[in-house]
C-alpha cells in the first residue's frame, strides 16, 4: 500500500501541480485538504480539480469561525501590523491550516503533509514549524524546493503538458492567497519595484477615483477588545468582517503597497487588500486610547510588535505566544465602547468615541466652565520634574563653552 500524503492545496497553480507531481515522482497516496478561511467562492470547483488531477480523496473544511474567534481577534487585540503596514492575513491562516493537516494525517493514516510553499518564502516556516510543534512525527514535504522546474511560466507549461486545470497563465501570472482578513498578491510585474501595481490585481477595493464622493459612517462597538456591534446590530464575526469588507472595499480603503523584509533575509514587494483590517484595527486603537493609561499603551504598543512579528515569524505554537497573548488579553479587559468610523477616498478615521470603561474626563480636559483641574498645582509638579534638568544645568552643562544644542557635548571643546 503507498504511503499517503495530506496537501494543503489552494487549488492554484502550485498545488495542482502538485498532486501530479507528487504521485509520480514520489509514488503517494493524495489527500487534499483545503481550508475554507473565508472568501472561497469556488470550493466545489477545487474539490473536483483535485480528483481530476489525481487526488484520492479531497476534504474541504469550514474554518471560517474558528480562523475569526481563535486567530483573527486575539491579532486584533493586539493590533498585530508586521512593520506598520501588513495586518497578516496569510500569516495567521497558516497555523490554523496547518493544524487541520495534521488532523486530516491522523485520520487518514498520513505518514506525511505537504504545501506547496518555495525555499525563497516565509510560509514554508510557517508550515513545517508549525508541523513539527504540532506533530513532530509527521514527515513534511515542500516539492516547489525540491523539483526542476524555476518559474511559474515552466509549472504552466507542466500542467498544459499533463492536463492540468489551472486558473493562472502567462498572460496572467500572480499568485494570490485570501481570506477573510486580507488578500495578497505577488509575482509577475509585481516583482518590480517601481512598476505601479495594474488595476486588475485588485478584487475587493476600488480605486479612489471610483469611490464614492460622499462619505460613509460606521459605528462599531467593541466589548473587551472584540468588535461586536456594527452599526446598531449583533453580528458575529465572519459576517462583521465581510460586511466591513465590502463597505470599507467600496470606498478604496485597504490598498497596501510594502517592500517587505521576510523572515529568510530577502526584500520582497507584496500587494495587499484589507479592507476590514484596516478599519477595524484603527477603531480598536482609537477605542484603547480612551481605555488604557498611557503606560499600558506604550507598552503594549512594544508588545504588538513583538506579537506580530511572532506572527510573522511562525512562532504561532509557542511558549512565548501564550504568555504575549495572555498579556494581551490582561489589557482587553476594559477596551469596550462605541467608535465612529468616517470612511471616504481611501481612508478610514476615527471621528467618534464612547465607552462607559474611559479614561478620559471631560471635567479635566475642558478650558470650560467645568475645568475642576486645579492649575496652581502645576507649579510644585513642574518645580520637582524640572529639578533634575536644573541639577545637571548647574553643575554641568552651563559651566562649558556652547554647543550645537547651546550645550557643550562630547567632542565640542
């Protein structure tokens, strides 16, 4: 009896030629798995692919929920942007899939997983230290490393050659991925850094100059760091997201342009659309301004980053992933309220903010009538926070020639 292999397969390129690959190089037994994370229109089209190509069997699982409660809002929580700009819709789609491979080996009898990620990415670290956390008895198998085969152009003229059904060609070449928290799209002209992206790699948002010329409101409201509300109605999150999706996607909001460092040391330049994450990260942060002290913010401000990193970094399966998250989770437990959100030409803004949980006293921030904010102590705060800067002057500073700062520093005598 042939060993048998579970492939996360997408039902693109890669994969697809993948399966044929894989039975007659390596002589396995297929079995596909895909993951319905959201904005999968076509899943009985990929299953069928799949056994045409030569899958034995395909498996197609609704993750869509589990992807929202369990990956999606704790990177929100954290307001998780790899180097300020990419909310990590791939990256945290990975370990969930992951996951449901291994699960899918262990009910098959799967000897090993396979993706169909290359040696130059960050998902092939994704995949298999996932794996390996996860079940590190499982082989893992990653033939875009290993074959012949160096362009997309040569996969096409493979799947041509062994009727293969592909969705890309060489007109066409861009390898995407989606779900519901983002798109992100590469390859083709894309790899050049000064082309300007052509409008058809875009899906889900118009371009500026095609939104709409009036703006458009949202009211979102949060309860302990998960938005739960949108515009007067209970939504649960999968239908949340695709709502803010497709309104946000309407007013041109979520275009993402980065050169990007990936984990293996290369610059990479990726396209992405979020939509949803765009605007449902910058209503969190609006809302925890209001809700957290100032040090709670800047410091977790220090741990997003490290989070999304972490994220980035396929570190998801990790010691240092549950204590991150339950820091994370300490700061949420006043973060509810209400944010109104004005989305127009591209941009989403915080323009509205309540919540019975605030910080913000409008007794002491008011130059009103209602100021009770007693001025005159500012005088003994400021004469104790000055008096190191008055120590250092005097003993120090003012005693040498003037420098570049009206100071003398070192190397100005």
């Amino acid at each position: 009896m042939a060993e048998r292999v579970v492939l996360a397969y997408s039902g693109g390129l890669d994969t697809s030629v993948i399966i044929r690959w894989l039975i007659e190089n390596r002589g396995y037994e297929v079995i596909t798995l895909t993951a319905d994370l959201g904005n999968q229109p076509k899943l009985d089209e990929i299953r069928e692919r799949a056994l045409r190509i030569g899958a034995v069997k395909a498996k197609v699982v609704d993750a869509r929920s589990e992807f929202v409660q369990h990956f999606v809002w704790l990177a929100l929580k954290a307001n998780a942007v790899y180097e300020g700009v990419y909310p990590l819709a791939t990256a945290l789609g990975r370990p969930l899939i992951t996951r449901l491979l291994v699960d899918a080996a262990r009910e098959e009898g799967a000897t090993t997983v396979a993706h169909g990620c290359t040696g130059k990415g960050n998902d092939q670290v994704r995949f298999d230290v996932s794996t390996a956390a996860l079940a590190p008895d499982l082989k893992v198998v990653a033939p875009v490393r290993e074959w012949d085969m160096r362009t997309r152009d040569e996969e096409i003229t493979y799947a041509q050659k062994h009727g293969i059904p592909v969705p890309a060609t060489k007109e066409s070449p861009y390898s995407t991925d989606e779900n519901l928290w983002g798109r992100s799209i590469e390859a083709g002209v894309l790899e050049d850094p000064w082309a300007e992206p052509p409008e058809d790699v875009y899906l889900w948002t118009k371009p500026v100059n095609a939104a709409p010329s009036e703006p458009e409101y949202l009211e979102i409201e949060f309860q302990r760091g998960i938005p739960v509300v949108l515009n007067g109605e209970r939504l649960e999150g999968v239908e949340l997201i695709d709502r803010v999706n497709q309104i946000a996607g309407t007013h041109g909001i979520g275009r993402i342009d980065h050169v990007e460092n990936r984990l293996v040391g290369i610059k990479s330049r990726e396209i992405y659309e979020a939509p949803a994450a765009t605007v449902l990260i910058q209503a969190h942060r609006g809302l925890e301004g209001m809700t957290l002290s100032k040090e709670q913010l800047r410091t977790k401000e220090r741990i997003g980053q490290e989070y999304a990193d972490l994220i980035y970094n396929g570190l998801w399966f990790t010691g240092h992933h549950q204590d991150l998250a339950s820091y994370v989770a300490s700061t949420q437990r006043h973060v509810s309220g209400t944010i109104r959100m004005k989305l127009f030409r591209g941009t989403a803004t915080v323009v509205g903010r309540k919540s019975a949980e605030s910080l913000y006293d409008y007794s002491l921030a008011s130059y009103g009538e209602e100021d009770r904010f007693d001025q005159r102590a500012a005088v003994g705060f400021i004469q104790i926070w000055g008096l190191p800067v008055r120590v250092q002057a005097r003993t120090q500073l003012l005693k040498q020639p003037e420098g570049p700062l009206g100071i003398t520093g070192p190397g100005d005598e």
